[in-house]
C-alpha cells in the first residue's frame, strides 16, 4: 500500500465522512443485542461506494459450549460472491480453541470482561461496498450478539489498497511419525532432517499481489502416555514461499525460519504467559506443554510481499515429527480477484476432549 492507514488520523480530510453499524436497540431500551437463532445468518453491515472500516467490536454469549467456534464471520468486499474473511468469530480476534483471555496486540484486543471485549482494528478499505455477516452454526440455542462497527465512507476510491482476507484452516491431527517405544526421547524431539515443506502445517496459501501481515497458530498436543515425557510441541521451522518459490521450484524457501517460539519472537521453549504488540503466546498450556495453546505474531511493520503468490507453511515439531491438533488464522491484504477458500463444517471445528492436561506432581 502506498498510504500508511494507520497514521491517517492527523490529516483532515472533508472527503471522508464517519458512521457507524451497531446493535443498539431502537426503542431506546436496554436491549442492545441481535438474538440470532441456530442456523441464522444476519447481516450486521451493508454499505454501497468507497470506504473503510476502522474498527469492529464484539461480544457474545450463548448457553451452548464451544459457540465461538460455531459462529462463523464472513465479509465481502466490492460485490465479491467469496468471501474475504471467512472464519469462525473467536479465531478471527486472536485467540482459538473456542475461547478468550485478556490480551493486547495492536490490531487485536480481547479485553476485560475474561478476554470476551473483542476489538479488531485492523483497516479494511473498500471501493464499491462492504457486507458483514455472521452466522449462527449451534446444534441447539441462539447466540446473542453486542457489536458496534466503525467505518468511513469516502467521497473517492483508493484503488491502490488492498482488501483485507483472513482465512482459517486445522490439521486435527498433523501428520506425524509413529513413535517407537524404544526411541530416545530426545532423538524423536531434535533428531532427523527436513528439507522440503511438503509434511509441513500449512497456514496460507494465496494467488495474487498483496503482502502477509500475521496470524494466529493454536496447538492442543496430542502426544504423552508418561508424565515423564519431555512433551514440547515446538522445533518447528517456519517456511514462507514467495511468489517464484511457492511451488517447490527452488530451495530453500524465501524466508526459512529456526523454530515455533523463535517464529512467535520468544526462546528457548517458553510457558511464559506473554502479550505484546507484535506477538504473543496468550495461552501458555499447562503443565509439560500440555492443553491448549495460543500464539500470535504480526508482521505490520515487517509484512511480507508477494507480487504473484505467497505459501505461508510450519513443520509440526521438527521434521514434522508429531502428531498434534493444529488450527491458525492468516490474516493478509491483497488486490482482487483472490483465490476462494472454505471452511471446515462445524463438526470439525470443535476443540479436543481427549487429551486433557496433565497435572503437575506433587512436590
């Protein structure tokens, strides 16, 4: 993009008029919220001509577990008939595993009550219009749904910015090795080679120009029969293709990285609750690795540009060694036409019960 959209704010500018698309409850009572029943889409924004939204805000509840995951956000850009932001509504705002926990990013907040304040403030621009659903996928009960939706309507298009894709994708699980009982324990964590992506976790895949700005990656370990086993998830190397590159044409990738925690801009193996504006780790798991976890990392002022295609990839543990539920959003700006992408149904979206967390021993 040649304009800097975060910085707009000091330039007056009469041709950009500020409205807003909310929920507040035109009888002037107190029921500032859609009930939007299973199985319903409703349109929360639906706006003609040249714009951008500035900010978005959620919360929402509902008796029936895991809604976060089953209540689905798509947004269309200039009449587009695919969305350009097709992800389940918790994933979108940061965090996955169809829960919340405060945290603070620069372009995504959860905040205070328990992470369930759910902000984007991510510009999205538009030339011809801009249409937001959301849609209620619940086996059983409604959601209710508190949103305000900030945006701008111009006098002018910009067709020089790109419109604004997430995409949300899960491996449950990946495809590891099998582990022989008589392997080292520390041999099956750091030991073989990997010099292609193909096992890898892949997290973005797009056609067209535009660049990557972040994502976040969600694991639910799967691996551990003994407390003792030394259960860390991570050692795997983040692998971007950049246009030329994507198809495996040439080696090494573009961009090569040196571990899970080293992508995330931490060390050494961390369990160390941690916000910041460019990256965290907002839930640490528990004891041995063990549980959910959830990373993010942003590349707004390092983004990542492609001009034809972008192959955004991760191995699950070294060499692609474990067998671990993973799930991501990418989050990247891109002219138009891009290429379609779907979702997994419902069923296929909820967190794990299987592997619980392990317990820490009694000292």
């Amino acid at each position: 993009m040649k304009n800097n959209m975060w910085f707009d704010f000091v330039r007056v500018d009469p041709t950009r008029h500020t409205r807003r698309a909310s929920s507040w409850d035109p009888t002037g009572g107190n029921r500032d919220r859609l009930s939007i029943i299973r199985g319903e889409t409703v349109t929360l924004l639906d706006v003609e001509g040249p714009g951008c939204i500035t900010h978005i805000w959620f919360t929402c509840h509902s008796i029936e577990a895991f809604y976060l995951r089953k209540l689905v956000l798509r947004i269309y850009w200039d009449g587009e008939s695919e969305p350009s932001i097709l992800v389940p509504v918790g994933d979108f705002f940061g965090v996955g595993h169809a829960t919340t926990t405060n945290y603070s990013s620069l372009p995504m907040v959860m905040a205070p009550r328990d992470g369930t304040g759910l902000n984007c403030y991510l510009p999205m621009p538009f030339s011809k219009g801009a249409r937001i659903e959301v849609t209620n996928e619940n086996f059983a009960s409604e959601t209710r749904l508190y949103y305000n939706i900030d945006y701008e309507v111009w006098d002018d298009p910009r067709e020089d910015l790109g419109r604004l894709h997430a995409c949300w994708r899960r491996e449950n699980p990946t495809d590891g090795i099998v582990e022989p009982p008589e392997m080292d324990d520390h041999y099956f964590q750091h030991g073989g080679t990997n010099l292609s992506d193909a096992g890898n976790y892949l997290i973005l895949e797009a056609e067209g120009q535009g660049q990557f700005i972040g994502c976040n990656l969600n694991i639910h370990p799967l691996r551990y029969s003994k407390a003792e086993l030394y259960n860390w998830y991570g050692e795997g190397d983040e692998m971007i293709f950049v246009d030329d590159d994507n198809e495996g044409q040439r080696w090494p990738p573009t961009l090569h990285g040196t571990g899970t925690e080293d992508y995330f801009n931490t060390a050494w193996g961390t369990d160390e609750k941690f916000d910041s504006p460019f990256f965290g780790l907002t839930l640490p798991g528990q004891y041995n690795w063990t549980g959910f976890i959830s990373w993010y990392r942003w590349h707004l002022l390092d983004p990542v540009r492609f001009n034809r295609s972008i192959r955004v990839s991760i191995e699950h543990g070294h060499a692609n060694r474990r067998s671990d539920d993973f799930s991501s959003t990418a989050y990247w700006y891109q002219l138009e036409p891009h290429k379609p992408f779907d979702i997994l149904p419902v069923e296929q979206r909820l967190p794990r019960a299987d592997f619980p967390p392990l317990e820490a021993p009694e000292s």
